[in-house]
C-alpha cells in the first residue's frame, strides 16, 4: 500500500508539469544538463581492495600453513551459513582474470593482502618460497598492466600456530609479525613502494578477542582484552621499523585503520570542535596512540586498573613516524554537538528512521567521507592520506538479462564520493581511494551471503559479472570527476 500511494503522489506531480506550464523545454534541458566539477586533483591514485583470505582460496595448497580463520570456520554456527575460504574466489589461480577486471575498470591502483601463513606457515622461522612466488607473479602481473600494488601484510589471518601460543595477548606475535614484515619488504619493495602493516586493528581485536564473533572467537576480561590491543599496536609499530630496515629506500609504510568518526550535528565551529574531540577520544587505544605515542588519560581513566601494561620505550615504538595513513571509512559513528560539560561533547542517537544498505550496521551517512579524512589531517597533521576501504552491501541479484543492477550501491558510491571530492577540493591531502571490494567474496561471520563487491561471483561456476556500480566506478575514474 506504501509503494501505491508514493507512485500515486509521482503522477500527480508529473500530471501537474504536463497540464501547467511551469517551465520551458529550454529551460528543463539546461536543467538536465549534468553539473560538472573540478574533480578530484591530478594524479589521484583509483583503486580496489582485497584481502587475501576473502578471495584467494587455495588453504591447503603449496605449503600454506593454517590460520585462525581456517580453525574458526570449523567451529559450529560461527559462520552464518556454514562456509569458509578454502575456494573463495579461487584468486590464487585466477589472480590474472582479476586483474583483467582491475584494467578494464581503469584502477591505477591495487590494495592486496598477503597471507602471513603462507610465507611462514609455521609463523616465524623458515619462510615458503612457493608462497612468495605467488605474490611475485601478482605483483609483476599487476606492473604489467600498469596498476601499481600496495600491499597490507597483516588482514587478519593470523597463522594458528602463534595464536596457539596466545595470540595477540602475547607480545612474542608482535615480534613474529615484525620479522614477517621485514622479510616480505625485503622480497617485495623492489616493485611495491606502499606498505600498510595492518587492517583495522580495531575490528580484529574487538571482534576477535573482545566479543567473540570473528577469529579467534575469545571474550576476554578487560584486562586482557586491554593488554591484546597493546600487543598489536605494539606490532604495528614494530613492522613500520622492520620494513623500513629491510625494504628498499623510498619505500612507504603506514597503517589502514577503521577510524570511528565523530560527525558535528550541524556544521557549526563549536560542534565541528566537539566532532573532533569525540574522534582522537573514540580512537584512544589504535589510532590515537599510533600517532601520537601516549594513550589519552580518559583511556587510562576509564581503564583502571585494567589498563594495559606498557613501557615509554613501548609508546615510542607504537608511535614509530609513518608515512601514509590508511583509513577505513564506511558509515557515521556518532553525531555530536559542542557541550559545556567534559569531555566536551554529546552524542546525539539515531532515529530509527535513518537509513543503512544491506547490512544492517551499514548507517548511510556519507558526509563521513568528508569528515574523517579532515579530521585525521587537523588532528594529527597527516600529509599523505589514503582511504583504503569504501564501499556497501547490496542485495545483488542477477536480472533476467544477467545482469546486476546494484542501483543502491551506485548511491552510496555517488554520495560518499561527492563528499570526498568536497574534501579534496578544500585541501585535505588525500591521495588515493579504494574501493572495497573488486569482488563479491567470503565476508567473515557472514560467509557468503552478504556481497560488497563490484564484481558479482557466481560461487558455483566462479564467473565474474560486472556489476552497474562497475560502471559507475569506471566513469568516475575516467573523468578524476563526479558528473
């Protein structure tokens, strides 16, 4: 009955434009005409995201050792339906197809993982050579075809035998990581110029160790959740010094962290202030710390005595100086306004009306785009930052003709990247943007049954469609512009 009425009330209001000549022709042609901008700034790096456990398939071939993830989708009914990434997308022997989507789309620029298990499948030690050669054959393929590759080389697939070990509440696996870091910069920095250490740190902490919904699947105490954060900030400042002791000069290396944003209610200078505030406070253990080498004292405070263990040197390490920033951005975190009282702000809730995509958790709210990467540049003065996850779920099904109109995906990509390109156009120094993902793939707890790619995968024939929002995506990149 919705749906009737809100078509009812579109005819009227195009019945009113035909009998009521409230416009001329000409008039209603310019107002078609599209409205060009400046676009994004020259020599903007285009690109997609993967992560290796998400689409390379492959788990028990040539050597590669298990991770956590391969043991958590053993576990009953932690998989919504009950799958795992042993196939995937099978991009480990269809890594040059993909990158044939990649050229067709027109990336510049492609942000992979590598899997740790499969260079050191026993974690540390004596590294795989097959398993390098994978990652030498994609990235030559990827230099082939003029795509240049940035490489993350921790997305969550811790290999077992460390968490076997404890873990990231261990301070042994932010050591394992670094010398894992160092070795696979030695091997690959002589073709990949940027390396992030790891993927949100926040989401495979929390959700690992804290609420027990992705690999590992612990709940930890408070303490020893506090003290697993530490570990792995710990690592990634580790690996920052590990690449840049064993990787080729000019080399980059940075994190990609989820940052929670705080949005300012109206755009107003003291809520704008408080919006601000609200992030460095809301990224207090990941990357608050990272950047600026002391945890923030309401943390601490609010901590207590479970705080988490650390020295100065620690602090120091942690806060290692990067080159790039990687943020992940995807929907609003909290909307706030200026308040008098500490700590200088309050967050105002979502109404239930207020729109999300597919999943969920996925709040629509594209003015993050803007905010975020302001806020990181303001906060912390950063001069080279990237954002290395965008993108949404959508209820992708093929049509009748066979293909994917993904018409709410296409959405949001216009809307966040207007705000993007509202951001550049002010100056906030980003560089980059990839797209997550290039391909519909294994998402998490989720398994199969939620897609994000631009690319739809047929998982029982592994074809590759071309999804509208492919399209979109194309254009963007051939004009550097919004139309």
């Amino acid at each position: 009955m919705v749906t009737s009425s809100r078509f009812t009330r579109r005819g009227f209001a195009l019945g009113a434009l035909t009998l009521g000549a409230v416009a001329s022709k000409q008039e209603i042609g310019k107002a078609d005409e599209p409205q060009r901008t400046a676009g994004f700034p020259q020599g903007f790096r285009w690109g997609t995201a993967t992560s290796a456990y998400q689409i390379e398939g492959a788990a028990q071939e040539e050597g590669r050792g298990p991770s956590i993830w391969d043991t958590f989708c053993r576990l009953p009914w932690k998989i919504r339906d009950g799958t795992n990434g042993d196939v995937a997308c099978d991009h480990y022997h269809l890594y040059k197809e993909d990158v044939a989507l990649m050229k067709a789309l027109g990336v510049t620029t492609y942000r992979f993982s590598i899997a740790w298990p499969r260079l050191f499948p026993e974690g540390r030690g004596l590294p795989d050579p097959k398993g390098l050669a994978f990652y030498d054959r994609l990235v030559d393929e990827l230099l082939a075809n003029g795509i240049e590759p940035f490489a993350t080389l921790y997305h969550w697939d811790l290999p077992q035998v460390l968490q076997d070990r404890g873990g990231w509440e261990s301070r042994d696996t932010a050591e394992a990581f670094a010398a894992y870091a160092g070795f696979a910069a030695s091997k690959l920095s002589d073709r990949v110029g940027n390396f992030f250490t790891m993927n949100e740190i926040r989401t495979f902490i929390e959700m690992g160790y804290g609420n027990g919904m992705f690999a590992p699947g612990l709940a930890l105490p408070k303490a020893r959740l506090n003290q697993a954060r530490h570990h792995a900030v710990l690592g990634h400042g580790l690996a920052v010094q590990a690449v840049r002791a064993h990787g080729r000069g000019g080399v980059k290396v940075g994190m990609a962290e989820n940052i929670l944003t705080g949005l300012p209610a109206l755009e107003t200078p003291q809520d704008i202030r408080a919006a601000e505030l609200a992030t460095r406070q809301m990224n207090a253990p990941y990357l608050t710390v990272m950047l600026e080498g002391q945890y923030t004292d309401a943390y601490l405070a609010a901590a207590g005595v479970d705080a988490p263990r650390f020295t100065t040197d620690e602090l120091k390490t942690i806060s290692t100086p990067v080159d790039i920033v990687g943020i992940n951005v995807y929907e609003p975190n909290a909307y706030v306004r200026a308040s008098d009282a500490a700590p200088g702000y309050a967050t105002i809730p979502l109404p239930r009306s207020y729109p999300h995509m597919e999943s969920r958790w996925l709040t629509f709210g594209p003015g993050t785009l803007y905010w975020a990467p302001r806020h990181v540049a303001t906060l912390w003065n950063v001069k080279e930052i990237y954002i290395t996850e965008n993108g949404a779920s959508s209820a992708d099904e093929p049509a009748a003709d066979g293909e994917v109109y993904d018409l709410d995906r296409v959405m949001f990509l216009r809307y966040y990247l207007g705000q993007l390109q509202r951001a550049t156009a002010e100056g906030v120094p980003v560089r980059g943007y990839f797209a997550w993902s290039l391909l519909d793939n294994f998402e998490w707890a989720d398994g199969y049954s939620t897609r994000f790619g631009l690319h739809y995968v047929d998982y029982k024939t592994l074809k590759r469609i071309p999804k509208l929002s492919a399209a979109f995506y194309r254009n963007v990149i051939a004009r550097n512009a919004l139309v």
